[in-house]
C-alpha cells in the first residue's frame, strides 16, 4: 500500500482502533461492519470527486472542530452514525496530505468489512474468495484490461466486477472488490485483491503459502501440505494454489522469503548439471 509518514500512521492506527472498537460492541456488528466498509467507501468517492473538499478535510491550518463541522454537514442523516463517528474522527486527526486521509478511509473501511466477516465467521471464505477472483484476473489480460482502464469511469469498472461476481461470493468479497477496481491501494485490481486475501489470511492467525503445482491438489493433499509446513515451520497457513504445468511434477513451496523448490524440473536441472 501508499507510504504513510508516521503522522499519519499514527492517525490510522487511532482511526482503525476506534472503528473496531465500534463494530464490536454494537448489538448488530456484523451488519454495522459491511454497512459501514461500504459506506467510507462511498465517503472516498464523494470527497475525491471534490478538490477543494479533499484539501479542506485534512487542512490541519484549520480547527479540528471546523473540519469534523465540514463532515457532518456533508454527511450527516446519509450515513450510519458509526461510520459518521468514524469520518469525524478521521478528519480530527492530522495527516501528512490530503491523499493520506483517503488512504486511511479506504483502510478503515476494508478493516470494518473484514471484522465483520470473522465475527460471522466467514473470513476464510472471504480470503479464498478473494484470492481465486485475483488469479481469475490475472489469467484473462482483456478482463484485466478492462478492470484497469483509467479511461472509463470508477462506476462503469464497479458495475464490470459486479456482473462478474453476481451471486457467486459473500457480500464482503463483492464489497471489497468493487472497492478494488474503482480505487486500487497497490498495482492493478488484481494485485489488490491478493494483498487483501493474504491480510484476512493474517487476521485469521495463518501465514499464506504460495504453492506452485503441475495440477491441482486435492483436498488431502492440501491438508498433508498444511500438516508438513505446520511440522517444518510451527505455523498455520492458508494454502495459495497455482497451476504451472512447466514444472512437470512435484510442488514449489513459497512461505515469506523461504522457497522450498520440490519440483520434477529443478530435479532435471540439477541432474544435468551434474552430468556436465
């Protein structure tokens, strides 16, 4: 994601920890976290489509006082009241520029849809959801094309995403996604989408495993994975699963920065080499 100066880090951190702290005890946290991601997402768009707004909402020149009045004005009566506590602590807070206040939005709401979806114990589903829709992309350029066309409009890219994911995902996947391709925080939509699989990954205790493979795995064989990582590593992880019929047979095994290479063709390779 964007750089953040330790000012604003600071003021993101306080934000986060304050909308958390909203979600989960409120009777109904699950609804209130899907409600309020979507909407501090819609909160980005309204002030993005408005300069001076954007510049007068983290104008630290002026009072936090004057600049929570601004938000309310703005949104009060449009918003859950959580969400609108939450934008008036945002905007109260100091930030490093303008561009980091949004950052830090779009951040907040993504955590509010990802508390959400573990308290309804569904960030699993979420992290998988997310991480297929990634490789889907990545397999298809035209579709990657069109989903990051800066010459169309944020909302013709959401309504794209939509129809590709109509009743096929949680109501937190298609929120985050829709998120993604109008207003990526890192690369193309795609590169978005598997950052935030691998932070619902963390968020539910378990380090991603990128696994490279010539087909598929099956069910055991992905939980014999699991198991020997768990003995090799002492960790939990989720298993990211890629298909490269080049390595022949056998399994690259990717976890941070240790690569574990038990593939048929780095097996050729140092035949050969050993034959030269």
């Amino acid at each position: 994601m964007a750089f953040m100066y330790a000012v604003s880090r600071e003021a993101l951190a306080r934000v986060r920890e304050f909308a958390h702290k909203l979600i989960a005890e409120h009777e109904n946290s699950v609804v209130v976290g899907h409600q309020m991601g979507a909407e501090l997402f819609a909160v980005v768009e309204e002030i993005e489509s408005d300069r001076p707004l954007r510049i007068a909402l983290a104008d630290v020149s002026a009072t936090p006082e004057r600049r929570v009045a601004l938000i309310k004005e703005l949104f009060d009566g449009k918003v859950l009241p959580e969400t609108l506590e939450v934008c008036c602590a945002a905007v109260s807070e100091e930030w490093s520029n303008p561009a980091d206040l949004r950052d830090g939005l779009i951040r907040t709401g993504r955590g509010a849809l990802m508390q959400a979806a573990e308290i309804s114990e569904t960030l699993p589903q979420v992290e998988e959801e997310l991480f297929r829709l990634s490789r889907v992309i990545k397999n298809h350029p035209k579709l990657e094309q069109a989903l990051g066309d800066r010459g169309t409009s944020s909302e013709d890219r959401r309504k794209l995403m939509a129809q590709l994911l109509y009743g096929k995902v949680s109501v937190v996947t298609e929120i985050l996604a829709a998120q993604a391709v109008a207003r990526p925080q890192e690369g193309m939509a795609a590169d978005d989408l598997d950052i935030l699989s691998r932070q619902a990954a963390h968020q539910t205790g378990r380090r991603v495993a990128d696994v490279i493979t010539p087909v598929a795995l099956s069910d055991t064989q992905r939980e014999n994975l699991r198991a020997k990582i768990l003995d090799i590593y002492g960790i939990h992880v989720s298993i990211h699963e890629l298909i490269d019929p080049s390595i022949i047979g056998g399994v690259i095994i990717k976890v941070g920065k240790e690569i574990i290479d038990g593939s048929l063709s780095n097996k050729l390779d140092t035949l050969r080499r050993s034959l030269v």
